[in-house]
C-alpha cells in the first residue's frame, strides 16, 4: 500500500546551507533518450536514468506499445525496434508529462497505428495544436477528443508516401519549444527509407533554443545528425535512422540544481552540485551564470557547480528565455537581493504545470513581497523580511521545491502538497535537508 499523501510540509528556520548533493538525473535527457532508444536499431544500455513519475509515464508507454525495457537500481536497458512500434493499439496515459506527451505524439503519429493519449486535467488544458497542425501537413490523422488544440487526442494511420509525402513543415516557436522537439525526434520515421529528407521551419520566435539544443545533440548520439540555419530551420537528411550508440550516461538535471545552487548563494555556502558543470548539454546551467551576475560566488569543474554567498545579492533585471524552468528559482533568490528583481522571457510560464506568473506572483506575495506580473515578466521587490506563510503548490513540482527556499529566513515556510515534487525528484525534501543548517 503506497504512503498515505502528507498535506503540508514544515521546513524549519535555518540559518546556513552547505554540502555536497549528487544530482538525479535529467528529466528531459531521461525521456528523450529512452525514446530515441526505442527507436533506434540495436540495444542501448542507459545509466543515471531519472527514478521520477514524468520517466515512469514513458516508460509505461513503451511498455504499452511493446517495447522491452528493463531497469534495475542502476541501468535501464532498451531493445531498440529500428523505427518500428510493434503494437499497433493501445491507449496511454501519460500524466501531466510533457516530456513524453509532445514527442510521442509526433512518433505515434507517424507509425501508423490506432493510439488514444490522456494525461491529467491540467495536461487537457496545456495547448498542443501548433504540433498537431503540422503533424497533419505531413500527413497524420490526429483528432482531438474533447477540446480543439488540447488533449485528449485520438491518432489513426496517416497519409506519408506519394502522392502525399511531403518534405518540408514549418511549426511556431513561440509556445513551446517541445514542439520542435518532438517533430525533430519523430522525423526519422519518414527519412530512413531514403526517399526524402525533412526541413523544419520554425515561425516566429523560438523560446527555450537550449532544449532544441538537447534534442540535437542525443539524435546525433543516435546516429542522425540534424543540420541547422540558425535557429530558423532543421533539415534531417534523407536516408537518416537512428541507431544504438550501445550505452550513454544521463547528466544530473541542471534544473534541479539550481536550488541547491540557490541555497547556496543565499545561505553562505559552499553548496556544491555534481553531475553537471561546464561539459553539461543542459541550457539550464546558465542559471548559475544569473546568481553570478546577482552577486554569487560560482566555481565550475568538468562535472560539478559551487556556489556561495557573495558581498551581497543585488536585484537585477535578467532575461530567462533560455532558462524558464530555472528562472523559476531566481524569483525567490530575488527575495533575499537588495532592490527589485525583473524576470523577462517567461511567456511559457503560463502553459507549464500550472500558470506559472500567476501562481508565483502570489505566493511571493504571501512571503512579503512587492509583485507585478505581466504577460512576459515578474517583478519582485523583496520585504525587510519574509513572513511565514503556507505556500500553496498547484500540484507543480517547482512551486514546492523554488519555495522550500524561503526556508533560509527567520520564520521558515509551510509547503502544500509537497508529494507533488515526485514529477521529477522524490526525495527532493529529504536532500534538502542535508543542506540547511539551523
């Protein structure tokens, strides 16, 4: 029988951060490479995979589709299908997991079978329209089950050879960047027979670039190199398959780190994150670069960030388009800084987990702080001190663990909910808790 939920979660006043924490492994490497794997010809032995509900609905999925996977404490190993889904029907639930939702999507979409996909409530009201639109150009027959431009979908075989083929597809950059994603991961099924290669434009502006950049660099790790012109267009070449680069470690998740890079910064340190550093694929690394800049001390190794306080923090405006999973983060370091702090770039805050500027903008509220929200940008003026308060977390994993955070301060915090951090970190409290010193 699973543990009865816990309704809220005091953390204590503490006065000091400083350890050492082993990172879990990236949740977006962690679902990119288990598909690509399922994919690919061959079998791949994967490390450091994240142990997490958003892996956990992947890897249900690939279950359900008739894909061998097994895991152990250690690895995770994946009997490649060479391009092909072996079973044909199935209906998946996927949560609220957007990492696998969009790129399956694409790939089922693509395979030529009868698929129903699901998630949670809040997945339903998350948009996925633009992908689905240029799924359908290419030929896909993908239909909406309640809502036009949201989930549920339903997927029945498409059209993908002449005269229907088509060699080129343009989808917005300006909603979510696991769009482009999704559509680079799932092009393969149409390349390999070598008839065509595919071109992806991309409208308007592009958001997140680093997650693309992810994406790019675990296909190239399969085999399929993906050229690019700029940020404006993709082509993979005609001919282009996926095969098993036969075993691949995951990075520790850079968006994880930045808390305990935060706890740092804030509460004097050292706090030293492993299992990212300077060689990690992950953009959001950069949020290390903004405590910097805000007045950290930051030192970086091959596979490891430090951080601790420096002089002081000082408020700042910071443009988080790379980083908006992490930019989260910096709202509540911007609590502890000297003047106003200014977050642009967080457009895509408002179809994540939960609407994200509103959800932040009151909860920094409830701690004292001074907030304008906008359709772009949150600005935070920080209280002489932080009040208690009981922070509500919207079942949004990083509203529980940006918030714990506000922990370092005299009265220490109430978190709701704080099982919902097991999206992508289980035991994110109990880490914690090696950290914060009374």
């Amino acid at each position: 029988m699973a543990d009865a939920p816990i309704p809220f979660l005091d953390l204590a006043p503490a006065a000091r951060a400083e350890g050492v924490i082993a990172l879990p492994g990236s949740k977006s490497i962690s679902n990119r490479t288990l598909l690509l794997a399922a994919l690919s010809t061959g079998t791949t032995t994967i490390r450091g995979l994240l142990d997490a509900d958003d892996v956990d609905r992947m890897l249900d999925a690939l279950a359900a589709l008739g894909i061998a996977v097994e895991r152990n404490a250690n690895e995770c190993v994946v009997q490649g299908q060479g391009g092909r889904i072996p079973i044909k029907k199935a209906a998946l639930y996927l949560g609220n997991a957007g990492t696998a939702f969009r790129p399956l999507t694409a790939v089922l979409a693509l395979a030529g079978g009868d698929y129903e996909l699901s998630g949670v409530p809040r997945m339903h009201e998350r948009p996925i329209g633009d992908l689905v639109d240029a799924l359908r150009i290419l030929g896909a027959d993908v239909r909406y089950l309640a809502n036009d431009g949201f989930p549920p979908l339903a997927i029945r075989p498409g059209y993908f050879h002449p005269p229907h083929a088509r060699d080129r597809v343009a989808i917005r950059g300006e909603i979510s960047s696991q769009f482009l994603s999704a559509l680079l991961m799932a092009s393969p099924l149409l390349t390999a027979d070598g008839a065509r290669a595919m071109t992806i434009e991309v409208e308007g502006e592009l958001i997140s670039k680093p997650y693309v950049a992810i994406t790019k660099k675990l296909m190239r790790q399969f085999g399929v190199e993906v050229a690019q012109d700029r940020w404006k267009s993709f082509e993979i070449p005609r001919g282009a398959r996926y095969h098993s680069p036969g075993s691949l470690a995951v990075e520790g998740d850079a968006s994880s780190a930045s808390y305990f890079l935060a706890a740092g910064a804030i509460g004097g340190g050292p706090v030293r994150v492993t299992g990212v550093g300077r060689a990690s694929i992950q953009g959001d690394v950069e949020f290390a670069e903004a405590l910097s800049r805000m007045g950290a001390s930051i030192e970086y190794g091959e596979d490891w960030i430090e951080a601790r306080s420096g002089d002081s923090l000082e408020g700042m405006i910071i443009d988080c388009v790379a980083i908006p999973d992490a930019a989260m983060t910096l709202a509540v370091v911007a609590l502890f800084a000297r003047g106003p702090t200014t977050l642009r770039g967080i457009a895509s805050w408002r179809v994540k987990e939960t609407d994200r500027i509103a959800a932040m903008a009151t909860e920094l509220a409830k701690l004292g702080a001074s907030v304008e929200a906008g359709d772009d940008h949150l600005t935070i003026s920080p209280p002489r001190s932080l009040k208690f308060a009981s922070i509500d977390t919207y079942d949004d994993h990083r509203m529980a663990m940006c918030f714990s955070l506000a922990a370092l301060s005299e009265n220490g915090v109430r978190i709701v909910d704080p099982d919902c951090v097991r999206k992508t970190f289980p035991d994110y409290f109990s880490v914690l808790r090696k950290v914060l010193q009374p």
